[in-house]
C-alpha cells in the first residue's frame, strides 16, 4: 500500500520554546516596572486626596488642625503636611514574582485605616485593588516585557 509520510522538524521551535523558556524566567525587571506603576499610581492618590480610588475626597481636615498649620505657614493638604508619609511611599519588597508596595512610615496605618480612639478617620491612600486604568497599565507593562522575551528567544 502506497504511504507518504511528513515529518516535521522541530528542533528550532523546541530551541524557541527552551530559550523563551529561560528568558522569562526571572521577572525581577517586570515586577520593578510593575512597581513603579503602583507608587505613581498611590502618589496621584495622594495629589487627589483620595479621589482616585475611591470617587470620593478624604475626609477634610479638622479646623483645628488647619488653625494650627496656618500658624506654622504651612499648607492644608491631606496627609501632606510634612511630605514624610507622601514621600515614603516605594518598593517595600520585591522578588522574581511579587512586588510590595507602600510605606515604612509607622503612622500610614493609622491614616489608612483611621482610629477611633482618637477621632482620626481613615483615609485610604492604598488601594484594595487594582483600578482599571492601573491594571491597564500593568498589562501593557506584561505585554511588551514578554514581547521583548519573545524577540529575544528568536534572535538567540
């Protein structure tokens, strides 16, 4: 019986596949670049005093507080006051899979999540998730870091 047989050599997409492989392996340069997205996108935060994630402002400064800033010639923004809080915020902890990010400022948690106690009401200036136009952003990010891997697998 008459037969035809195809074969198909494979050797260079398995070279491909071995070398993408490996040039995706270590994602440290993404998760910095991931990182980077979320501290600009917790400084707008910030600049919004709490507009952006939430759709709503911070609660506004007690008028004893903006008394006691406009004695030292200072201004009234929120959680702004000396820039230490606002100026902390970076990449905590970062590997080959996750970034953290956020601040080493002891106070943050007590704006973030308020205290009762002393009649100190929270404003988030972390997210609870990631808001569309971040991820977004971070999926650009993705796309064109894999891309780059993939160009790279091709040429190596």
């Amino acid at each position: 019986m008459p037969v035809i047989r195809i074969e198909i050599d494979d050797e260079g997409t398995q070279a491909f596949f071995q070398s993408l492989r490996q040039n995706t392996r270590d994602t440290t340069e993404l998760m910095t670049a991931v990182g980077g997205v979320m501290v600009k996108s917790i400084s707008d935060q910030f600049l919004s005093e709490g507009r952006r994630y939430q759709g709503q402002p911070w609660a506004p400064l007690k008028e004893s507080t903006l008394n006691r800033r406009r004695m030292k010639g200072r201004d009234a923004y929120i959680l702004r006051d000396t820039g230490n809080l606002f100026g902390s915020i970076d990449i905590q902890e970062q590997t080959h899979t996750y970034v953290d990010v956020g601040t080493d400022v002891v106070y943050g948690a007590t704006h973030q999540f308020g205290d009762a106690l002393r009649n100190i009401p929270a404003r988030p200036f972390l997210p609870e998730t990631l808001i569309p136009e971040d991820d977004e952003s971070i999926t650009r990010l993705t796309d064109m870091w894999l891309q780059q891997k993939i160009d790279e697998s091709e040429m190596g």
